[in-house]
C-alpha cells in the first residue's frame, strides 16, 4: 500500500435495526414516551432502559402483507437506501412495536381501527417466530399502517464494538382505545415517562440510557405534547449518526464535536507518511 494512502478496518458489519418512539399525553397534558428496562444479561444494552424496538429479520425484507401509507420507494428516498430495506426498517417497526408492547399499528384496508385484542394470541406466536407477522395481520384481514409512523433519527454503532446497529427510529402517536404494555421477556419493567423525567432519572443514576436514546430524549424534551413531537419529524432525507470513541476514558465524540474525524468513526485507517 502506498504512502499515506487509506485502508479500511474490518469493523464488525452493523446489524439494521428499528426503533419506535411511542408517544401519548399523560394526564397533565404532557408528553411521554414508552421506555423498557431491558434484562440484564443481554447481549446488547442489557439493564439499559430503551425504547421498545429491535432487530430487521429476514422476513420483514420479503413479507408480503399488505400496506398502507407511503410506499417503499419514499422510505428509500429519505433513508438512503434501497427499496426492499427500507421497507424491512418500516415493516421491523411495527412488528417489534407489537412484540414488546402490544400496540398495534395496522387496521382494516379502509383505515377502520382495531381492538388490539384482536391479535393477543397472535403476538406470542409473532416472538416464538412460528408465525410471520405479516401472516398474522393478512388472516385477520389487516393492513400495516406505514403512514403512522414517522421517521427521527438514524444511529449507527460505533466500529470498536463487537456487536453493531445500524438502527432507524421512528415516531408513533399510540391509536386511541390501545395501551401498551410490559409483557415482554426481553425488559424486567416498562412504563410511560416524560423526557425530563427520565433525563433527571438518568442524572441521579436511576436509570442507565445508552447515547442514542440519552441524545434523542434530550432533543423531544423541548417538545410539549405527542402530536406536536410526531410533527416534527424530517421531511427530507436523514443522515446516520455515527459516533467516534476516543481514549482515555472512553469519551463519545457526535459529528459536529471538536476532534470528531469522520473517517476514524467510519474504521478508516491511515498509514503512515513518506518513508
């Protein structure tokens, strides 16, 4: 290789992964949002508390339930990428929405909502994976609602750890007459929290936040209630947060810090000069 020419590390490739903020007003008119205390021991932000969400499985690249709302092609657009990946980011939404809390984001083809009951005993074969959500919704005559969501942010982890996102999160205003819920084998509790409180919570060291969701609770707090969060969302493309960890310490560098270098966050490795 040449002097002072570049060549990639070989991070660990990072997984895609979606996210959903769900959004209600409490009963002082407040926004909250549904966070979960994962199990410890999990491999990855284990005893963290999170908002609901996880893995792009293989099936929600090549499901074929029917949707509603905007098209693959738009998702793409604003995400950078291509169609049937975008389309595994929405479609991962929902489902993992529905496998942590119960919330449903679907209804019947002419928009009319649904009892969430509707799919109670569905939902645990969803988790068990013996039956594809997409499959679920089309026997009960549903259609996944794309159009509830809305886009927020895109995180990506950093090269140094072993075990890597690439996750998309997204907004979701609760339909009205649902309720979300803490039957998940994946969280110890779950409960509705305005930003500020959880920030305090964090603060005191009641609560332990990983750094998307520390940056993303910090960025809604300033917002007063859902609808006005919900809104707020992008209407353009959005571009991947990819931090930087530097020593000692470590210390979390976002771009936009002093000393950021996006090709270090990005594993690029510089040799060294003339000889």
């Amino acid at each position: 290789m040449s002097a002072g020419a570049e060549r990639p590390a070989e991070p660990v490739v990072a997984r895609p992964a979606s996210t959903v903020l769900l959004l209600r007003d409490g009963p002082d008119g407040r926004l909250q949002v549904f966070l979960q205390r994962r199990v410890t021991g999990m491999a990855f932000g284990g005893g963290m508390t999170v908002f609901p969400g996880g893995g792009v499985d293989r099936t929600d690249l090549d499901d074929p339930a029917p949707w509603s709302g905007p098209a693959p092609r738009w998702w793409a657009d604003r995400l950078g990428t291509e169609p049937t990946v975008a389309a595994g980011f929405v479609r991962a939404a929902v489902r993992e929405t529905f496998e942590e809390s119960g919330v449903l984001l679907a209804s019947r083809p002419d928009g009319t909502p649904v009892d969430q009951g509707v799919l109670g005993e569905a939902r645990a074969d969803v988790v068990a994976r013996t039956r594809t959500f997409g499959d679920v919704l089309a026997e009960a005559g549903l259609v996944l609602r794309a159009d509830l969501l809305r886009l927020w942010a895109r995180w990506i982890t950093p090269v140094v750890q072993p075990r890597r996102y690439d996750t998309v999160f997204f907004t979701a205003l609760v339909p009205d007459g649902q309720e979300a819920d803490a039957h998940t084998t994946e969280a110890v509790e779950a409960s509705w929290w305005s930003p500020s409180d959880a920030l305090a919570a964090h603060r005191d060291k009641e609560i332990g936040l990983m750094r998307p969701t520390l940056a993303i609770l910090t960025d809604i707090a300033r917002h007063p209630d859902a609808a006005s969060l919900h809104a707020a969302g992008p209407d353009g493309p959005i571009r991947p947060i990819l931090p930087m960890v530097v020593g000692p310490g470590p210390r979390v560098l976002l771009p936009g810090d002093p000393g950021y270098d996006p090709d270090v966050a990005a594993g690029v490795v510089r040799t060294g000069g003339a000889r």
